[in-house]
C-alpha cells in the first residue's frame, strides 16, 4: 500500500466526517480497452458504487511534470469512463471545500434529476404569468405593470441560470473556459461636434463621414454543467479586445452665439 499523501488524508478526514463507508486503495482489475491490468482508485464508497480519485499532481509547479501527471490521470479518466465506472475526481484547489465536492459527486451520481415537466417548468410559468398580468393590466395599470415588471426580472434570472436539459433554473455550474479564437469585426463611427449656445445649451451639430475600425473579438467558450441533472453544455463568450481604445465620438464645443429663446434686449 502507498503512503497516503496529504490531499489523500484530508479526503479521507472529509468522508469520515461525512459519515460514510469507504474502503481506500481499492483494486480495480480487467477494465476493457484498458492496457494496464488492473489499476488503484484511491477511494470506494461501497453504498453508493462509486470511486473517488485524489489528483494530487494536477497543479504540479514544474510544467513539464505536470504535463506527465495530467496526461496520466486523463488516461486513468478515459478508462474509467469507457467502463462507466462512476468516479469522483478532486483537484487539489478543491481540498478546501471537499466534503461539498464529495456530496455533490454523490448527488450527481446517485439520482440524475428527471427533465421537469412543462406545468412545472419555471420559465414556462413565468412567462405564462407574464401573459397574464398584460391581459389584465387595463384594470390597474399600476398593480399588474408592477407584477409584470418583476415578472419579467424573473424570467431573466430564469433564463440565465436555467439548464437546457432539465429546464431548472439556478442550475448552472461552470466548469471551464477555453480560448476559442480572435475574431475580427468591423465598427462604423462617425464623429458628431455639438455646438452649443453661450450658456450651454444645445445649439447644432456636425458629423464627419461614417468611419470603420476593425476591432479584434476574443471568443471564449464555456462549459457549463447542471447541478442537478449533470448535463453539460457549452455558451460562447465575446470580448472585445479593442473597446478600450475606441476614440471619443462625441464633442462639445461652446459658442458665443447667444441662446434665442433665453436672450433679452
Ligand atoms: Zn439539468
């Protein structure tokens, strides 16, 4: 048996906290398509038939290391998974909070959530009472534009963090950002001057012909993961590298025409 690493230990402190039945160093033997004969899963949780892996290297300070140990535990990861062996994987940024890791791989392991049904869909609901409240807003405008108005916050919230699969919302969990690539897009400006009367006020403005800049866009791919459900979808992200150095479009210039409607003779 090895010697148990400190991440191991305090893995194992957590599942005893936790309460929970384990058996540790456990020998896996004869996974298919799988050139190792038998491997070592740090932990087994017997009740719940799943194993749990410590990845204690994944962050190693030396890359090229680092390298070795994540393409070897990717590898322990594609046997698993090729033999739908549930596995709990921790990271070691993950030690301080692994009890909750370990409840929530439990959780997701253990009852995938069903897709809701529409009559108990939330965003469903909330735009079905949104409906609502506009119908009967010639009644009170008042109180049924106030609902509508906070409905319609809902149905943000809900389609922000609602999962695709499932249809619960407050279900997202990010998992990872990926460089997708830069992308380049035209901007069109055109640069307005706005006079303006000797007391401040608007007078005219002029405008230069229409510009265009070509601005570099950073696309981001996230993968998000259900909480309850564990399906995982991906939704790009853009930023825009070059907004920062977009130039002023709008000036003002103070005249010393004086203001028509304020002058007096
Ligand atoms: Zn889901």
């Amino acid at each position: 048996m090895n010697r148990e690493s400190d991440g191991e230990r305090a893995v194992r402190v957590a599942l005893d906290n936790l309460g929970l039945k384990y058996e540790q160093e456990k020998e896996i033997n004869f996974l298919k398509g799988d050139f190792k004969g038998s491997r070592r899963a740090d932990f087994f949780l017997p009740k719940y038939n799943i194993y749990i892996e410590y990845l204690g290297g994944w962050d190693k300070k030396d890359t090229e290391e680092q390298k070795k140990e994540r393409a070897r535990y990717n590898e322990k990861k594609d046997a698993y998974s090729l033999n739908d062996l549930k596995c709990i994987y921790i990271y070691p940024n993950q030690l301080n909070y692994v009890s909750n890791v370990i409840k929530k791989g439990i959780e997701k392991f253990g009852h995938k959530a069903e897709p809701l049904p529409i009559y108990k869909n939330p965003l469903a609901i909330s735009i079905t009472t949104a409906i609502i409240f506009l119908l009967l807003s010639p009644l009170s405008f008042t109180i049924f534009l106030t609902l509508l108005f906070i409905n319609i916050i809902l149905i943000i919230i809900f389609s922000l963090t609602r999962c695709p699969n499932c249809k619960r919302v407050f279900a997202k969990d990010h998992v990872s950002t990926d460089f997708e690539r830069i992308e380049k897009r035209p901007w069109e400006y055109r640069i307005e001057t706005k006079y303006l009367y000797s007391d401040g006020s608007y007078k005219n403005s002029t405008y230069t012909e229409w510009r265009t800049r070509i601005e570099r866009i950073k696309i981001l791919k996230n993968t998000k993961e259900c909480k309850f459900c564990g399906y995982k979808w991906t939704e790009n992200e853009e930023i825009n590298l070059d907004k920062a150095t977009r130039p002023q479009t709008v000036y003002s210039r103070r005249t010393n025409y004086r203001n028509p409607a304020t002058r007096t003779y």
